[in-house]
C-alpha cells in the first residue's frame, strides 16, 4: 500500500501522524488554516434569485431646478439599474478506507478529524475568492472584490485609494462596511447558507487502476456569492509597494494617511455612524505589523490597540483592523 504524503487519499502515515503516544486521535492544529475574519464579519443574506441575487440601484436622482416666478419647471425623475450577482458552487468530497479508519482504534474520531481539515481549507478557498474570485476568468467561481475595483477611473475607481506603488509585490487594504443594503454574501435561493456536511455513509470506490474498495465518504458543499447593492461602502487602498514599507513612513507608502483618505471617501453617513456600524478595515499580517509599530508611536493619534478576547485588536479611526492572510502582497499594478 502507498504512503506517500500529499496525494489524493489517507495513508497509514496519516494515521500515524495524527495519533497521541498513549493511542487515539489527536486533536488536530490547523497550522496550514489561514486567519479569515472576513467570513464571521460579513453581513449574509438569503439571494432572491435560484442562482443569486438581483439587487436594484440607484442610477440618477433628480437635482430640482431654480424657479423664476410666473415661470415653470420640467418635471424629472430618478432612475434605477438592476445588476445580478451569481453565486458559486465549491465542492469536494472525502473518502476514507474503512479499514484504514479501523485501524485507528476509532473510526469516527479519525473521520471527525479530516473533516476539520475540508473546513480550514474552504475557508481559506472562499475567503480567496471573496477578494479575488474573477467571473471573467473563471466564470465557475464567485465575483469578488478586486476585479470589481481594479481601475482608478470610473465609478468604483473613485473609491480607489492608490498608494503609487508598482512592480507586482503590492498589496491592498480594504475598509468595507457590511450591511443589507450595503454588502454582503449571498446564497442561492431557498439553498442552505454556508458549508454543509453530509454523511454517504460506506461506498464502492474505484481506484486508479478501476478496482473497488469500501470507502467512508463525506460530501462537503458551500454556495456562495457577492453582491455589493451600493459601491460607495467598499474603499480599496491600492498599489501599496510592501518591499518600499518602513515603520516610520519615512519611505514608502503612508498607510495611514492612505487609511485616512479611504476612511473620508466614503459618505457622509457612514462616517457619522448610525445603523451603518459594521465597517472592518482588513489587511495582510505584512501590513499589519507596520500598522501596530506605528500604533506604538504615542504622538499617532489615529490608531490604538485594544484588546478583544485576549488579543490585540487594532483600531483606525474607531475601525477595527482585522488580518486576513488570503490578502496576498503579489498584486500587480492597477491604474
């Protein structure tokens, strides 16, 4: 029987990795399960669509005219754009030898531990794509932030923030304001939300050379989607060279004017609060760490830390700053 590590299937290795020297299986450290705040934080909605979500916006709204007496004014109206947001369908399945799973000592418990692995890397994989999923490239997957906002022109180019790197070493910071009627994840109609798990039970499985074995097998399933109802919510501070970083802006990029500038672009309603309070910044752990030296700096009256659940959490402009390590510091050029 093989053991090599790293291919399709659970080997003897894997058993003998994951079981505690007085026997049974160990509890499992997902030390290749990315942070990924950005999943808990999101507002999350039912679509109303079988395959996602229609949302209506406004387009125009109408500005009034001056009036001079004993003249009259035309009449105007506001218009209205419906823009559709499909979800995608990530899937895969585990499937484990039942004598492998025998072997254990306990079958369920080993079961139980490789299920954990399927759901740290789905979420790794959706928080990806949350940022960079590419319907133009990939039409299978979901339509995440970046290709929305990857021009500094246009509509959404006026929520871009460019921190005047180049080359492709870049990474971005995002200040996104969840919300119904702001953004939010989406799932299919009368679908289920987030990852489902269901049990096949023991089945015949074929192997490479077409012969069967019986084997446990978990099917593991989430849809998802995007749907951004108003742009203005979502500010990208981009093109931040991390290779020209120093912890005291003297070169480089300013990160915190940068988060400033995007703090400011959005509207005036989200600044002063109200119902819109769920608003995160989120950046890499590499833009993190220069964002905590710089909160060290007594005389930075803009970011502080405080502490949440025992952790550091910090704060820009009242902001919370979460690390999401699927934001990558290889992102080319935009302009």
């Amino acid at each position: 029987m093989a053991t090599a590590m790293g291919g399709d299937y659970l080997t003897l290795v894997d058993i003998a990795k994951r079981t505690k020297p007085g026997g049974g299986i160990d509890t499992v450290v997902e030390v290749l399960a990315a942070s990924n705040p950005i999943i808990g934080d999101a507002n999350v909605m039912e679509g109303n669509l079988p395959t996602g979500h229609r949302s209506t916006q406004r387009a125009s709204q109408p500005s009034g005219t001056w009036r001079k007496l004993n003249q009259g004014v035309a009449a105007s109206k506001s218009t209205t754009q419906q823009v559709d947001d499909t979800c995608g369908m990530l899937e895969d399945y585990s499937r484990i030898d039942v004598d492998l799973a025998s072997l254990s000592g306990n079958a369920a418990a080993f079961r139980a531990s490789e299920d954990q692995a399927f759901v740290a890397g789905f979420n790794s994989t959706i928080a990806t794509a949350i940022f960079y999923g590419n319907q133009g490239l990939n039409p299978e997957q979901i339509q995440g932030f970046a290709p929305r906002y990857n021009l500094t022109t246009g509509a959404y180019g006026a929520y871009i923030v460019n921190a005047g790197g180049s080359g492709s070493d870049n990474t971005s910071i995002w200040l996104i304001t969840w919300g119904p009627q702001t953004t939010s994840l989406i799932y299919p109609k009368g679908s289920k939300m987030g990852l489902t798990t269901k049990d096949l039970g023991t089945q015949l499985i074929t192997d490479s050379t077409g012969l069967m074995y019986e084997a446990y097998v978990t099917k593991f399933q989430w849809k998802l989607g995007l749907t951004i109802k108003d742009y203005r919510y979502v500010t990208r501070v981009a093109n931040i060279d991390v290779s020209d970083l120093t912890d005291d802006a003297a070169s480089g990029a300013d990160i915190i004017r940068k988060m400033v500038a995007a703090y400011w672009t959005r509207p005036t309603e989200a600044i002063d609060g109200g119902k819109l309070t769920k608003s995160f910044f989120y950046c890499n752990k590499t833009i993190g760490e220069y964002l905590h030296v710089q909160a060290s700096n007594k005389s930075n009256v803009n970011l502080s830390i405080d502490m949440a659940g025992g952790k550091p959490i910090v704060n820009m402009l009242g902001v919370p700053i979460h690390i999401c390590d699927n934001i990558t510091s290889a992102e080319a050029t935009i302009s």
